[in-house]
C-alpha cells in the first residue's frame, strides 16, 4: 500500500469531520461525493442549497445526501457563529453588525464552525485565492500556541527511490513565507520535520538549503540560513538537521559526501526547506514536472487547527487527498 493509500486508509478510521466552504462548486461537490462514498470523512458543506441539489441531479451524486448542508445566510447556527465572531474580534473593533455581515461570508463561516467544535478541519481555496482563505483562518483559528509562522509543504513522491526515504520527500514553505527570517525558517523547519513523520510517516532528517555548502559561499542570505539551523537545533535539540548546504550536496550521497563529509544529513535528507517562497515554489513545481513527481498539498503547518488551502486549478483528486491529509492531520491536533 502507497503512502497516499496509507493516509486515506487511516482517515476512514479517524472519523473526522471536514468542512467545505466552497460547497456549492462543481469540484466540491464531486470530491464531496467521492468521500462520503468511501467514507474518507465525514462533509459539511456551506453553499446554495438549490444550487447544491440542482447539481447533484445534474451530475448523477449519490452521496451527498450524508453531508451536512449549511446555507449561510439562513440556518440555526447562525447566531452562534456571529456572537462567537464577536468575542474573538470585538478587543479589533469588531461591531456585532460586523459579525453579523460576515458570518454571510463562507471563508468565515468555515473556521468558526471548527473553532466551535462543529468541524475538525477546513479544504478551501479551489476557487478563493489564498490570501482570501487564510486571513479569516488566522483571525478565528489562530496559529498554534507553539507557533508564529504558517506555512506550506508539500510531499513529494518521486520515482527513483534511492532519493529522501524510498522516493519520500517534504518540501517547504513552497506556498506561504514570501521571505522568513531566520526564526520563522527555523520554525519551518520544525513543523516540516513533525509533517515528515506524522503525515509522511518518514523519520525526518532536514537539510537547510542555500546556495553555499558548509561555508563555500559569502552572503547574508547564507547568514540567515546558518542562524535558522542553530535556532531550529536548539528548538528540537533530538531533530536531524544540518545547514547551510546546496540541493546536490542534501540529497546526493556522493556529492554530500564530497562537500559536507561531517554531516549527518548530506546526502541522505528526506526533508528540504527552502530558504524563501521563491526557491520553494519554483523548485516544487519543476521537480513535479521535470521529474514526473506527485505533489501532495500544500499542508498547512502552525495553525491551531487543520485548515489547508488548494490551488485553484486543483482536481476533484487533489481535493479527496487534501481532505484526507486534513483528517490526518486532525488526529495529530486532538
């Protein structure tokens, strides 16, 4: 059995309830029907609900009807949520006529429902930008008290094995941090390493990527690198990690040799954290393409609850295998 066949296999067992925002959308709808049907988790979904039964006739679902369908302009929840809106955000400014207009809005409806225990997690973003589903995520759900950075990883399965742990990979922030700085890299760097083994199911050995290996190159960026490792070591003192080193030298065992010989993880790293959002989202779609490499996420890291963001142009698949991640990683949350 596969890792993605692993996650979904243990979801089913964890029961979770996921909420969509998007509820009322084509590929929600279908996703939704997906996993209700092979009882991945069990669905909340906000939308019209006529436009919602208008589709499931037009699309032939049967599943749909063990969801929980919130309309959210009109349903019982309704003062709950906005009175739960104004406690959290009224020391902001928040009036309750503000509560009240935003809790129309799905992306905001979606984290109060978790953060009143109805729901476990959220899947969004399939047809809102990023920036759209995470801001009423941080201002509801909040980071995890651990944490003050969110960020982005993907798991990357590549074909040729001898690569991370049999072809496993984690790569981050490839979806979040334009340009952290050296304690939200280190921070990355210990989420990352906790997504490895909790969602990956990989024992973590994390290299701090730069374009300078052990020294070879001069530069403030080469700086930040070499503080995030000796902020990430002391944060997790059991963790396996070294930095600064070049890609080659983190995943080659003969070039880590060459470069780094006294590392531990040159050569061997299973984890790779990009030094800012542009090296992590360019190096994750090239090696998605170039290498034919399953990209599985982004997964949210350091919120206090699962709320993970898809990219727009994301399949009904990605949606099934976001939800089950998100279930997953709602047990780690429990």
């Amino acid at each position: 059995m596969g890792l993605l066949q692993d996650i979904i296999s243990n979801a089913r067992k964890l029961e979770k309830t996921i909420v969509l925002p998007e509820g009322d959308t084509d590929r929600m709808l279908k996703a939704a029907d997906v996993i209700l049907n092979t009882r991945i988790a069990k669905i909340i979904l906000i939308g019209d609900p006529s436009i919602i039964q208008r589709k499931v006739k037009e699309f032939g679902l049967n599943g749909i009807q063990k969801a929980e369908i919130i309309n959210p302009l009109d349903h019982p929840k309704r003062n709950e949520m906005k009175n739960l809106l104004f406690e959290i955000r009224k020391r902001k400014g928040l009036t309750l006529d503000q509560a009240e207009e935003l809790v129309n809005n799905s992306l905001y409806l979606a984290p109060l429902l978790i953060k009143a225990g109805y729901a476990d997690g959220e899947v969004a973003g399939s047809e809102n930008a990023t920036g759209d589903v995470l801001r009423p995520a941080f201002q509801i759900v909040k980071t995890a008290a651990n944490s003050s950075v969110v960020s982005g990883a993907f798991i990357m399965i590549v074909e040729d094995t001898t690569y991370g742990e049999d072809g496993i990979m984690v790569f981050a922030d490839c979806a979040v941090n334009p340009n952290p700085n050296a304690k939200q890299l280190a921070e990355i760097a210990v989420a990352s390493a906790q997504t490895a083994k909790n969602i990956a199911k990989i024992d973590p050995k994390v290299a701090m990527l730069s374009f300078s290996t052990d020294g070879s190159g001069k530069h403030e960026d080469v700086d930040k690198v070499i503080e995030a490792t000796k902020l990430a070591k002391e944060m997790a003192p059991d963790l396996s990690i070294d930095g600064e080193l070049q890609a080659d030298a983190a995943i080659v065992e003969s070039v880590g040799r060459k470069k780094a010989p006294n590392s531990k993880v040159a050569g061997i790293a299973n984890v790779l954290v990009f030094p800012n959002l542009d090296a992590g989202n360019i190096g994750y779609k090239l090696v998605q393409r170039l290498a034919g490499a399953q990209a599985i996420g982004p997964v949210l890291q350091g919120m206090a609850a699962p709320i993970n963001d898809l990219s727009r142009g994301c399949s009904v698949e990605d949606i099934v295998n976001l939800v089950a991640i998100t279930a997953n990683q709602a047990q780690e949350e429990a």
